[in-house]
C-alpha cells in the first residue's frame, strides 16, 4: 500500500501543439477559461478548465485573456 502512496515522478512529457479556447468567464478572482488542447503525442484534452488570475495577467503584462493563456501555457514569443 505504501508504493501506491509515494508520489510518482516524471522526467519527460509532451509538448502542447495548439489550444483553442472554447469559453471565458469572469469571476471574483480572474478568470475561467475552458480550453481544448492538442498535445504533439497525437492525444487530445477536451474541456480543460484553467483559472487565470487578474495578478496572473499583471504578470504577464497584458489585459487580454487569450495572451495569458499562452503565456500560462509555455507559448512565448
């Protein structure tokens, strides 16, 4: 029962191919973003929920919710 309790580490993963941002919502805290995501391995996510933050967009200076969602993803030009 232990080994199934120990954490499992990973030390490789897939890269995400593209996103497509399929609904936004604002809240008290920033904003709900429901996202379906291709990876490069050929798997798809669908309805993934990503909560960014209004201090998550100060940090990534911009006001738009897509830009933070690529920031937030690792897409950096």
């Amino acid at each position: 029962m232990a080994d199934f309790l120990d954490p499992i580490e990973y030390e490789t993963g897939t890269a995400i191919r593209t996103f497509n941002i399929i609904n936004t919502s604002v809240n008290e805290e920033g904003y709900e973003v429901l996202l379906d995501i291709d990876l490069d391995s050929g798997y798809d996510l669908e309805n993934v929920k990503m909560k960014i933050s209004f201090e998550d967009l100060q940090a990534y200076e911009t006001k738009d919710v897509h830009e933070a969602v690529k920031y937030a993803l690792g897409f950096f030009e």
